[in-house]
C-alpha cells in the first residue's frame, strides 16, 4: 500500500463553499455603494439582501438568479464580519481612490 501526498490537494480558507466575486464601481456617496445588507438572524454574517436601482450595483450581472441572499465574506480580500467592516473597507478604497471595489460572496 503506497502512501503520499496527493498531487491535487489543496486546503481552502473559505468554509462557505462556492463563492463569486462581483466588482463595483466606487461612484456616489453611499457607504456601501448602494448594496442593502442585513445581518443573518441566526450566524450574524453579512447578507446581501438587494440593491439600489439606477446605481452602479443594480447593474450587476446574475443579481436576481445567483446573487441575492448570497453572504458577503470579503471586500477587497479582506475578511468581513459586520456592516462596519465594510463600510470602513469602502471609505478606504475611496481615500485611495480605487476606480472599484471588490465583493467576494458565498452563494446560496
């Protein structure tokens, strides 16, 4: 019986399964550029619930298919746990006057 390291393993650091990212367009004033988040009543993880129409996100691409209750688990590869986080992570980009900000989101 021949032991060893499988040459495909890998460990990931995300324990949501899938996940997409979506970029948006740093346009406006909104703290969180036009996203409505809420809290998840029963894990607490940020969920993404609906967008602003006329606005930079309401032009994501899937929204109502693949997007929407998707948990949000980073803003610019940076690990997110509340509403704050990422409206910090938003402001942020803006002082660097990033063109967009990147969402990453476990799908459901």
């Amino acid at each position: 019986m021949a032991s060893g390291v499988p040459d495909d393993f890998s460990l990931s650091t995300n324990p949501f399964g899938n996940s997409t990212e979506i970029v948006i367009p740093i346009k406006g004033l909104h703290p969180t550029l036009c996203l409505s988040l809420s809290p998840h009543p029963d894990t607490d993880r940020i969920i993404l619930k609906e967008y602003l129409p006329s606005t930079p996100a309401g032009r994501i691409p899937r929204w109502r298919s693949t997007l929407r209750e998707s948990t949000i688990i980073a803003v610019k590869d940076i690990h997110i746990d509340t509403l704050d986080e990422i409206s910090s992570a938003v402001a942020a980009a803006r002082l660097r006057q990033d063109a967009s900000v990147s969402f990453t989101l476990a799908t459901p």
